[in-house]
C-alpha cells in the first residue's frame, strides 16, 4: 500500500488491474485502517478515472456474494448519494412504484453515510428484514415484486472500510461504486450520480456491458432527476435533457423535496407519499423517477412511463408491494 500511496501522492494513476489487487488487499485486511483511510482521501482530491472505477468494480464483483433473482430480468433504482442534498427517499420510494407498475426490482441499497437516512435505514424502521438467503429474496419478487439488497449482507468484504467510512462520514469512491456492483446482476438499471463527470464515466462503463441503462444526473446537482430545473440522462440508446415540462410538470423549489431530520420523519414522509398523502411535489418527483425506470426497462418514452408510474401510485400498487414485503418480513 505504501507504494500505491507514493504513486497516487505523486498524481500517478492506477491501472484497471492496480485498482482490482488494491480493492482485494483492502477487503482480504491487508492493509490498517489509516492506510485505507489515506487511499480513500486521495479520492477525494482528484478526481477518479474510468479504468480506476472500472478496477474496483471488478473486485467487488467477483468477491460479493451473487444471487439470482429472476433470472436477472430486474430492474435496480439506485443513487450514489453524495449529492449533499438532503431529499426524502426519492429512489426507494419510486422503486415501490416500479415494482407496482408490474417491473420486478431488485432494490440495492444501505445505511446513510454522507446523509441523514439511506434506504436501509427507512425500510428497516419500517419493519422490512434484510436477508441473503435466495429463497426468502425471490419470494419477495413473487409476492411483492421487489427484493431489498442490504448491500453489507452480499458485500461481506467491505467490513474492513464500513467503519472508515462511517468516522469519515463523507462521500467516497464507494458512493460511485453502490450501484455498479448490485450482486443479482440486473438487466434493467437506472442510476443517479452527483456530478456530471461521473455520468459520462458511468455513461463509457454501461457501453462495454450487456445491461439496458439509464443514468441520470439534474444539471443543479441532484443524483435523481429533481424537477427543480433539467437533467442529463444518458442510456443506451441516447443523450439528452429532460426538463419538468417533459412529464407535462412544472418546476420544483429545492424546499419541495426536502427530506427528514430523523429517521423516524423520513419515514413518515415514506408513508405519506406511499399511502396518496404526500404532497403534490412528492408525488411528482418520485413519479418522474419511477418513469425513467419504467421507460428503461419497457422501451417507452418518459412521459409514457410518468403516467404508468402516476396510475401505479394513485391506484396504491406501490403501497402494497410495501405491505407485502412486511408481511413476507416477519
């Protein structure tokens, strides 16, 4: 590590393979934790490139613990976080309404590090049990057409930076990683990113994969589309901006999508939204998102997917895909 430290101080890069055996050394505890912690700050400095990236995926790939979950004909919702935004749980929440409108999703996710309530957080207070067993995870793509991958369960080599992280309590390259490296290895993925330099790296990985892909960052900052103004997305088939008025809305306030303070109250918002009493800003962010999901894994047009995603809502299927996965919880 030493050595890997005095290349990256002296603005040296690391290979794809360099950046594989590093992410193995550190998950096999080769290395201390203010080793680890050093390796994880040169990140925050520069920038990361592509075949970095494309090295830690790697690795994380081959050590997690896979699972087949219905023949990986899924969909997976997810953000890096990191945007330091503070909304509600945008993507969880339209990853019920995904899996409402008929779209199996295979849910990645984890605990809050560089925000207040991370997925894992809202759905365990809600009473939803985090497993790697296979069985019990495609019984829930039965029954409630969604599955919850507690990432530290299928990611078991990660101990050693879970708790760096948590002390550093700020956005990593693990953030960029989060939903690369969803072990049911979905066909369906849609991705939100906190800057535009990783969409396009993000963009360039996609490419060289066999995955149906969408990858969203708002031009304001937001790792979702946001409604407070435009956002990129970029998929298989195409780059291009989609502003509110695509999905026949008009512009949100940053205030509007808000989230908690607390667990407990990004919960209720969870609830509210789910049960049809969240506000109308709400309602209409989680939709927008659940339309880019539903356009990505149905080849139809955002719009047409916001209004699937609006019917899968106001008619309560998201509700229910919730309280089914409590009952199959307990």
């Amino acid at each position: 590590m030493k050595e890997t430290l005095n290349a990256l101080i002296e603005h040296r890069v690391l290979s794809r393979e360099q950046a594989r055996e590093v992410l193995i050394g550190i998950a096999g505890g080769a290395y201390n934790q203010s080793q680890i912690a050093a390796f994880l700050t040169v990140y925050m400095m520069r920038s990361i490139t592509t075949e970095e990236l494309e090295g830690f995926r790697d690795a994380l790939l081959e050590l997690c613990k896979a699972v087949d979950l219905n023949g990986g004909e899924v969909i997976d919702l997810c953000g890096t976080g990191g945007d330091g935004k503070n909304t509600f749980n945008i993507s969880t929440l339209a990853s019920f309404v995904t899996a409402g409108a008929g779209i199996p999703v295979a849910k990645h996710g984890n605990y809050g590090v560089s925000s207040h309530c991370g997925s894992s957080n809202v759905l365990e207070f809600l009473g939803v049990k985090f497993s790697d067993d296979a069985d019990f995870l495609n019984r829930c793509i039965d029954k409630a057409g969604i599955s919850i991958l507690h990432a530290p369960l299928f990611h078991p080599a990660m101990k050693n930076v879970a708790p760096i992280r948590r002390e550093l309590g700020v956005k990593t390259f693990f953030n960029m990683l989060g939903p690369m490296v969803n072990p049911a290895f979905p066909k369906y993925q849609m991705v939100g990113v906190f800057n535009l330099e990783l969409a396009r790296i993000y963009g360039y990985l996609y490419q060289n994969t066999d995955k149906t892909y969408s990858i969203l960052h708002a031009l304001d900052g937001y790792d979702e589309i946001s409604l407070t103004g435009k956002a990129k997305r970029i998929s298989n088939q195409e780059e291009a901006t989609l502003s509110p008025e695509d999905f026949g809305l008009e512009a949100l306030s940053p205030e509007a999508i808000g989230g908690g303070e607390s667990i407990e109250e990004a919960a209720g918002i969870f609830l509210k939204v789910l049960q049809g009493r969240g506000t109308a800003a709400q309602e209409a962010v989680v939709c927008a998102n659940a339309g880019v999901a539903i356009a990505t894994a149905r080849n139809v047009s955002p719009k047409a997917g916001y209004e699937m995603a609006v019917e899968s809502l106001k008619s309560g299927a998201g509700l229910d895909r919730l309280r089914t996965l409590q009952e199959l919880s307990r």
